[in-house]
C-alpha cells in the first residue's frame, strides 16, 4: 500500500482477517513444508555420509529419529500421490485457479483460500508430515531450552545495543519533530496530519529497521570472531537459545525504540495541535463496514470504465441524467453494532472526479445514492437513453410513493389533496425530526432510500444518513434470493463527467475510536516487520560472514516491497513474458507486448525455460515477507481504525513466517564449528 | 562405511572406568578448504585419558594441538574420526558442560561487562539461582581479588585482571573439571605464583585439572601427568616426576656442615670407590622467582625498605655507556 496516491485510502488489498487463518495456514503448509521436505531429504543425505569412525559425536550434529525417517517416508509418498495427480488431471485446485491475468490490469490480492481438492490437500499433509520430520529435533531441543539462560543471552544482547551507542540514531527521529515539515513546503491544512504520520512513519522505518539489520547481523558473527562465543558455549547452553536469545534480546532493545518514537510522535502531535480541517477528515478512527463492489449498466458485462489513467486502481461510471450505469456497493451481512442504540447510519464516500468538459466554478458533480435491500429488487432500464433504475415491482412503488405522501401530508396537517414531494422533504430531513421517523419506518417496510442531487468534489469524503429502517428491513423476514443485504447504487448525474470509484471508496460507519488508538495500534505493524527483520539476520548470521547476513536479510526484507513483480514473474503473469521470452524480443525487436508464435521452436524453447524460471521465482517468492500486510500508515493517516482482529492475524503471520527461519537456524547452528 | 544414526535417549554415553573423567580414542582434526581438501592434520589419533583429582598437563610447542585437543573435548570443534568422552558423555553434548569449567587461552568475556555481570551472566548459563548466583559472584570476586575493581568494565582491566575474572567465571558452576588454556599467561610472577597455588588447592579439593601452558616451569610445578604434542601427534605421555627424574645421576643436599676442600676431597674418594665420578660440587641456587617473591614479601613487610649497592659499586658508579 505504502503511502496513497491521491491522499486517501487505497485498499488494493484487504488486510487479513481471522476468517483467512484457515487458508493461509494451508499456503503455510504448503509452502513451508515444501522447503522443509527439501531440508529434511538434504538431511538424511548428510548423515547418510558420515563415516562410521565418527559415530558418538555425529548423533549430536546428524542423528536421524526412526521418527524423523517415517515422516519423510510418509511424505515422499504424499507428493508422489500430488505428482500423481498433477500428470493425471485430478484435483485441481478449483477453490484457488490459477488462470492467466492481464499485466495491465489492476487485480485486487486474495490470500490463499482453504481447498479440499486433491491437488491442495496432497500439498498441504506432505509439507505437514515433511515439517514434522524436520521439525522434530527442533521441538526437541526446545524442550531443553531454559528461561534463565534464554533471558541471560537475551539480557546480554539487550546490554551490547545499549552500551555500544547504536542506540542514539534514535535522536534523529526528533528532527522532523523540532523542523516540522509544514515550514518547508506548502501542505494543504486538511492533508497536514496526513504528511506528518507519512514522514513520521517514513523515520520510524529507517531508524528501526536499519540498526535492527546492524544490530542482529553482526551479533553472533561479532561473538564468534572475538571468541566470546567459547565461553558461552562450553557452559550447558543449548545453541538455538543463543540464537532466540539474540532475537529477544534485540527485539527488545528495538521495542523500547519504537515505543520512544511512537510516544514523542504522538506527544508532538499532541501538544502542536492538528488544523481543524485535518481533523475533521483524518484525525478519528474511523470503524467502517466494507462492501463490494460491481458495476452495472443496462448490459450486465459492464466493468466500469478505464479512462486511461495509469493508475488503473479506479473504475468509471458516466455522468449523465440519462446513463444508466451504476456502481454498486453490496453487503451480504450487517454487523448487529451497525444498527444498535441510533436511528440512522453513516455512509462515507470519497470520490474520484474525471472531467472530460470543465464544468461549472466551483461546482463538485450531483449523484444520487439509492440504497435498496434484498426485499427490493432494482432492475436496470431497458431502453436506450433511460437513466432510471426501476422496482422489480411497479406497484409496490406506487405504493410506496402513495404512502409516503400521505404520512408527509398528516405529520405537516395539510388536505388530502396537497401536493407533497417526499424526494425533496426526505433530502433535507435530520435524524432526529419527525420527518427522519416517517422515513424510517417508509424505509424499515420498503427496504428502499434514495438521496437525490447529492454534490460532491473531487477526493473530498462526504457523508450521507442512511435511514436504520433500512438495515431492519434487510434483517427481517427469511431471505429467498442471493441478493446482498443492502446495495448502495451511485449515479453521476451531471453531464459530461465521469465518477471514478473504488471498492475502498464508500462504508457505512459503524461507529468511531479514538485516534490514538490507532496511532498505538498501527505501531504493533512496525513492530512485527521489526521482528522478521531481526529475525532473518540472526538465521543468516548464524552461518554467513556479518556483512554478508546483513546484505541478505536486507535484499529479503527489501523484496517485500516489490513482491507484486515478483509475484507477477512467478505466475507468468509479467508485462513482458520471462527473460527468455525479453531475451527474443530484444533479438527480434519486438514491442514487448508482442506474442510469441505457438508454432516456432525457438519461442517454445525459451517459452519452456521461462516456465522453470517462473517455478524458481515462485520458490523465491515463498521467502520473501509480506510486508504491505504489516503496513498500516494509510489507516491512521487517513482517519481509519486498526482493527485489533488484523494485529492477531499480523502477530499470526509473523510467527508463521519466522518459525521455518527458526528452525533452519537450528540446524545451521547445530551443524556449525564455531572454533573452526 | 556410513551409516545411520538413530538418536536414543541413550546415545552417547560410553563405558569408562569410574576414575576417568576425560577419555580420547583415535581423536583425529583434520582442517579441510572450502572444497573439501585436506589442508592440516591439526591431531592425529589421540588416545588419552584423564582421571579424577589429577592435574594433568598438555604440552607442546605452538600449532602441536593442544589447543584443538581442548576444543575437542569441548564441542568447539568437531572430530573428523574418532571420539572424546567427558565424565562418560560425548563431547557433542551439552550437558557435560554442567561439570565443567573452562578457561580460554585468551580472557574472551564481554568488555562492555563488568565483573559482577560477567559473573551474573555466566551464572545464568548455568540455570544457577539467582541468590547462590549473587553468592558464588561474590566469593570468587573476593578470591580472584578483583573486590575493588568489580563495578569496573572489562574493557578497563588490565590483561592480568582479565585473566582472573576469566578464571572467576570458570569456576562460577563449582566445577569438577577445569580445563585451563595457558592459565598463567599475562600474569606477574605474583599472580602466577597465585594461579599455581589455586590450581593446587582445586586438585586438594578432589577436582581434575586440564591446563596447557608454554611455561613449562608452571606445568613442572603443578601437574601430576602429562602429554606431550608435536605436529598433531602424541610423542610422550606420563607422570611428571618420573620423566623428568635422570637415573644416571644422583643428588645430596645437606645442611649444617662447611663445604670445605677437605670435606669435597673425601667425599670424592668415596664416589671414586664406588665407581661414579663427582661432576659437581656447590651450593645450591634458588628460583628466580622464589628471589623474586620473597623480595616482595620482605617489601610489604617493611614498607621504605631500599635497595642498598654494595660499596665498591656505589664508589665507582654505573658504567655508562661508551665507557
């Protein structure tokens, strides 16, 4: 996500929620249990090469458990049941296809769904057994370990960052705080808070990741040039607690660091006051309930339109009285806190306008928002040049309009044949007034709102009350169709203008949090990559020179970043084919959007070795640490709670990813002589 | 032939008499390159053993393989063939190192430690509770005489200070094993004589002792056995006093009487008739460290106490230079 482009929200994907445990614990098996079937055979490969002679002080380097031996038996046989399956067609993976997706297109990420088919399931008991198998000496020394020495290594790690100074690169971090940014360049008052948790969040990231990279990398390598390590290690210490002891240890000392900067940034905050523009649109937190979003026209293929912005993160609809295109937000559920203890529901919305004629000054474009239940089928137009979505039945309009005038016409005393528009009374209806009621009990029995001539600007959120009659209708009675519970329906209706939306863009408010929780909140982001970075560099300085670690846990953590090419090169998916197929368009001085012909050798040829590289980079690809689910700067810059579900899932996946680096450490270290 | 090694509870335990604490059978380290090519026979085939309450000395000049013997034994290094028992136990496991004490050739401690936390830290290694850890800190502070200097880093001290909180932390456990790598290095004469006398007193209270020492007057002093490395390979093993005792000649010392020619004449006569041959007369010399510390006892004694030159010396000064 990194820091929005046009100062909002850009949810290209959803953080993870609890629901998606299950599937990603399947990836994780997957994937983890993959490299751990690798290490578990390259293993017993070893221990099958030791001599004889050396037999006593091998069984601590290279034993094989009976155990260990019968899991990977086990597991070979699972994967070459999946091989099995694989070469016959069976078990595909339906539940998580694989299908060819165009480079150009925006595609929102979806993790890994839980999958029954043959393919997964194979997948996923072989890479189980397989880690079990690895895993088992490490579960077994783990058993060994102890709090007091753990704590001593980690106490003693804790002391070295302290006393060697590192530390004070914290001070930087006031720098930003004493030179604020507003001094040095122009800032709109309402984007002020949002470029000073931007910049913050930017030092934060350096100041932390960097001496965690120095710190951890140079640690166990520092101890086994100097010596130090003799001494420790020919005392009772099992060798993985100095390597977890090192991690707690500069996980702690860093942990102090964040809560520092965290603390002074939001004091700073706090004490210099935020513009009362600012606040009004970012400085709360925001809890919204999110819906999908489609688009429909009178043809039902309609996917909204590119209007070549290359940023293609946004869809259009046209601007027109007479366009019947429609973006559609739908919610299948309603939390029962949506509704609870209040007679209307907040629906927010911030807006991408695409002028294709200049428009009126200072004039935003008008919408209308309808918002229907399940109980209320809209159905588009059918004619040419008709704007106007209609109820699937006609009748129960006429009632409804009927209805409507006349509670209108009682609650304001006037004749039975007084003329009353309720399209004009409900627009400028509070919660709260008497007309708000006549509304909320219209909307509780017809499932049906709509707000007509709504202006908005461009990227300026706005807000609509939604009747909570609405939200009864939609939870009343039993549900006959696959409708959504509640569909919002968004119209541009001022011509020659082009409404640009995104799923991320419109939610109901379910209610509000304090800022400053998710201030703290989306600090616990910073902290778990924090985590995995020290993580990888005590692994990979268990085995590698210093720098060298510090190079590779740097290069693995900085992959993050740009996992969606790697990930696009993974699936084959890149803009311009593998290397071998860059390689025959350089050749052949071919656009890179040129095809390869099916029917040369040649391109076959490097079409079949960019499958292998493809496979290679999906292996890479399984290493590299999702980094943009740890990010939660465009939450609290943009007035969003961190939602606490989201920091289990983030504490979850730091674990699951660092355990497999874990217990490669343990077989490095174990198999290391450090006096050597 | 290789084969598969089938972890047990059991492993690594091996049969070995009651008395012996350290046990190396055909324990050979090859150092090998990156490519796997042989580059040092660092020791070669090793049998040794040590047994409980003796001091036991590994010498040889440098690169012999002492130091790898001691790695070894330790689990710092790994046997390319053969095996090293500790109290019965693997070398490769770690819980041998609960009886075991050790003290590396150089002080490798933290220097951004001081002496309490040294201490405290290596206490924690050994799962020591906290208050027998404060304990135990404090008496070896007191013993290794660092009392005054224990809030001190030990980037601050001296080699020789060093060199005692080293022993200090090897002796944190209480072990029944210390294994001293060159233990009187950077000491004076006064902690050296020190470390000789704490060496002894560990052996009077039943511990068994490991020390490699260039200092072959120190492994004299001390040790009841030893071995001695050349090149790798074992070339002497065994107790002190009988190989360094010369059969072939024969010593009197005697007090109370004037060493006069008359009495050397008859004693002579006496040798000649029972066939040997009187190579030596005289009185015999002291240590240069015996003059050494008793000058200093006999300093702290009588603090002012000066060096007085003989007159004639004093009459004619020093020679000086070009003279």
């Amino acid at each position: 996500m990194g820091l929005s482009l046009f100062g909002l929200l850009i949810l290209d994907r959803d953080p993870y929620f609890l629901s998606d445990l299950p599937g990603l614990v399947q990836a994780w098996a997957i994937d983890a249990g993959g490299f751990g079937m690798i290490g578990l055979l390259v293993y017993i490969l070893y221990a099958l090469t030791i001599p004889a002679a050396q037999a006593e002080s091998a069984k601590y380097r290279a034993g094989v458990t009976s155990f260990m031996l019968i899991m990977a038996v086990l597991a070979l046989l699972v994967y070459a049941l999946y091989l099995a399956m694989m070469f016959t067609g069976r078990g595909y993976d339906y539940t998580n296809p694989k299908f060819y997706v165009d480079p150009n297109a925006f595609t929102k990420y979806v993790p890994h769904k839980l999958s029954f088919h043959g393919q997964p399931l194979a997948l996923t008991i072989g890479g189980l057994l397989a880690l079990l198998g690895i895993g088992q000496p490490f579960a077994a020394n783990m058993l060994k370990i102890r709090g007091r020495r753990l704590w001593a290594v980690a106490k003693l790690s804790f002391k070295e960052a302290i006393r060697s100074k590192l530390l004070w690169v914290f001070l930087i971090f006031l720098l930003p705080i004493l030179f604020p940014a507003r001094l040095y360049s122009n800032i709109k008052p309402e984007n002020e808070l949002r470029s000073t948790i931007a910049i913050s969040t930017f030092f934060m990231n350096i100041l932390l990741l960097a001496p965690a990279l120095i710190l951890a990398s140079f640690g166990l390598p520092r101890d086994i040039k100097d010596q130090n390590i003799f001494t420790v290690l020919t005392k009772p210490v099992e060798r993985f607690e100095i390597v977890f002891g090192r991690f707690l240890g500069y996980v702690g000392v860093l942990t102090i660091g964040l809560v520092l900067m965290t603390v002074v940034g939001w004091l700073f905050l706090w004490t210099a006051g935020v513009d009362e523009k600012a606040a009004e649109e970012t400085y709360k937190a925001r809890v919204p309930v999110r819906g999908g979003l489609k688009f429909q026209s009178r043809k039902t293929d309609f996917e909204g339109t590119n209007v070549g912005r290359e940023f293609d993160y946004r869809r259009y609809v046209a601007g027109d009285p007479s366009s019947p295109q429609r973006a559609i937000w739908t919610f299948n559920s309603i939390p029962s806190g949506l509704t609870a203890g209040r007679d209307y529901v907040p629906c927010e919305f911030t807006f991408d306008i695409f002028r294709m004629t200049k428009g009126v000054e200072n004039r935003g474009v008008d919408l209308i928002i309808r918002v229907t239940t399940w109980q209320n089928i809209q159905l588009p137009p059918t004619e040419p040049r008709d704007g106007s979505w209609k109820w699937e039945n006609p009748d129960k309009e006429a009632e409804y309009q009927e209805e409507a005038k006349a509670k209108l016409r009682k609650l304001r005393g006037l004749g039975a044949t007084d003329d009353v528009n309720p399209a004009t009374v409900f627009r400028f209806a509070e919660p709260g007034s008497p007309e708000w009621d006549v509304l909320n009990e219209l909307t509780e029995k017809y499932g049906f709102y709509e707000i007509v001539g709504k202006e908005i600007f461009d990227y300026h959120p706005e807000s609509v009350n939604i009747p909570v009659g609405i939200f009864k209708n939609a939870s009343s009675g039993f549900k006959t169709n696959d409708l959504p519970a509640v569909s919002i329906a968004v119209k541009c209706q001022t011509g020659g203008q082009m409404l640009g939306v995104a799923e991320g863009d419109l939610y109901l408010l379910e209610g509000e949090r304090l800022f400053v929780e998710s201030y703290f909140r989306a600090a616990f982001g910073l902290w778990c990559r924090l985590c995995i970075v020290v993580g990888i560099s005590v692994v990979l300085s268990t085995y590698l020179a210093a720098v060298i670690a510090l190079l590779g846990a740097a290069a693995q953590y900085l992959a993050g970043y740009a996992i969606d090419h790697i990930s696009d090169m993974a699936s084959g998916n890149s803009f311009a084919g593998g290397p071998g197929r860059a390689l025959v368009s350089l050749i052949r001085a071919e656009t890179a959007t040129a095809q390869p012909d099916p029917k040369s050798s040649v391109d076959k040829a490097f079409m079949f070795g960019d499958g292998v590289f493809s496979w290679l980079v999906r292996r890479v690809a399984n290493m590299v640490p999702d980094v943009y689910s740890y990010s939660w700067t465009g939450y609290v810059s943009e007035g969003f709670n961190v939602p606490l579900e989201c920091m289990v899932m983030n504490l979850i996946t730091t674990i699951g990813y660092l355990l497999p680096w874990f217990i490669l450490s343990f077989y490095l270290m174990r198999s290391r002589e450090v006096a050597a | 032939m290789p084969i598969f090694f089938f972890v047990e509870r059991t492993c690594g335990v091996a049969a070995m008499a009651q008395d012996v604490v350290v046990e190396t059978r055909n324990l050979t380290k090859i150092y090998r390159d990156f490519w796997g090519r042989k580059k040092k026979t660092a020791l070669n085939a090793l049998d040794m053993q040590i047994h409980r309450g003796e001091i036991f000395g590994l010498l040889g000049p440098n690169g012999s393989g002492k130091t790898t013997t001691i790695k070894l034994l330790l689990g710092l290094l790994f046997p390319t063939t053969g095996d090293a028992y500790v109290f019965g136990q693997s070398s490769g496991n770690v819980e041998k190192n609960e009886k075991i004490g050790y003290l590396p050739e150089e002080s490798y401690l933290y220097r951004f430690l001081n002496a309490e936390e040294t201490l405290d830290f290596y206490g924690r290694l050994f799962n020591i509770d906290s208050a027998t850890r404060k304990k135990r800190a404090a008496e070896l502070i007191e013993l290794v005489g660092l009392g005054n200097d224990k809030k001190r880093i030990l980037r601050e001290y001296s080699k020789g200070m060093r060199q005692r909180i080293g022993l200090a932390q090897a002796l944190i456990n209480d072990p029944d094993f210390v294994i001293l790598d060159e233990p009187t290095s950077g000491l004076d004469p006064l902690g050296t004589r020190w470390m000789k006398d704490l060496i002894l007193d560990l052996r009077k209270k039943g511990k068994t002792v490991l020390m490699c020492s260039h200092r072959l007057e120190d492994v004299q002093d001390v040790c009841d056995r030893i071995s001695i490395l050349y090149n790798g390979d074992l070339q002497e093993q065994g107790v002190v006093s009988k190989l360094v005792e010369d059969a072939k000649r024969m010593q009197l010392q005697a007090t109370g009487v004037q060493l006069t020619d008359e009495l050397k004449k008859e004693l002579e006569a006496v040798i000649v008739k029972h066939g040997g041959k009187l190579e030596n007369f005289g009185h015999p010399a002291t240590t240069l460290e015996d003059l050494f510390l008793r000058i200093v006892e006999e300093s702290r004694a009588r603090p002012g106490r000066r060096y007085q030159a003989p007159m004639e010396a004093t009459a004619a000064g020093p020679a000086m230079p070009g003279q």
